[in-house]
C-alpha cells in the first residue's frame, strides 16, 4: 500500500470508532515513528479531521460521513427557466 492507501484506510478506521491510539495504528499497519508522524501530520493539520489527544490518540472531529474516495459526483441538474407565454393576436374585425 502506497500512502494514500494506507491514509485512507486510517481515515475509515478514525471515522468508524472516533478514537484511535497511534500504538493500535502502529499495529494495525507495521508503522515506524516517522511514516505516524506523516499521516498525522496529513490528518490534523492538512486536513483537519482529527485532533490529538495527549500525544497519544487521535480523535475524529470531521464529518458524520465520508464519501469514497471512488465516488464520482453526480451531475447537478440546473432547472430551465419556463418558456414565456406570447400572447397570440387577437383577430380583428372589420365593421359590417
């Protein structure tokens, strides 16, 4: 895994639990000191979705939910303006 890949699946995790140690990280992703320091540097600072807690946890403060990073966004639909109404002429008559 390249480390957006690895920076992804920390930011799944984070979101699903709310509070994750950087030991569990560590772990979880045989991370040396400098590769953590990196995704936090990534996750609280450039992307402010977590902030640390004692030096020692991580702590989701973003959004509820996440889309993937696959998802393509849906085209907006813009709404069309209504076609004005041109009145139609009106025939006129001639006197008798």
């Amino acid at each position: 895994m390249d480390f957006y890949d690895v920076l992804e699946r920390v930011l799944e995790i984070l979101q699903q639990h709310k509070r994750v140690t950087y030991r569990a990280l560590q772990r979880q992703f045989d991370l040396d000191e400098a590769y953590l320091e990196d995704l936090k540097a990534e996750i609280i600072e450039a992307r402010q979705l977590a902030v640390d807690e004692g030096g020692r946890v991580l702590v989701w403060t973003g959004a509820t939910s996440m889309a993937p990073a696959s998802a393509v966004p849906l085209p907006q639909v813009v709404p069309q303006p209504s076609p004005q109404k041109i009145p139609l002429p009106t025939t006129l008559r001639s006197p008798p």
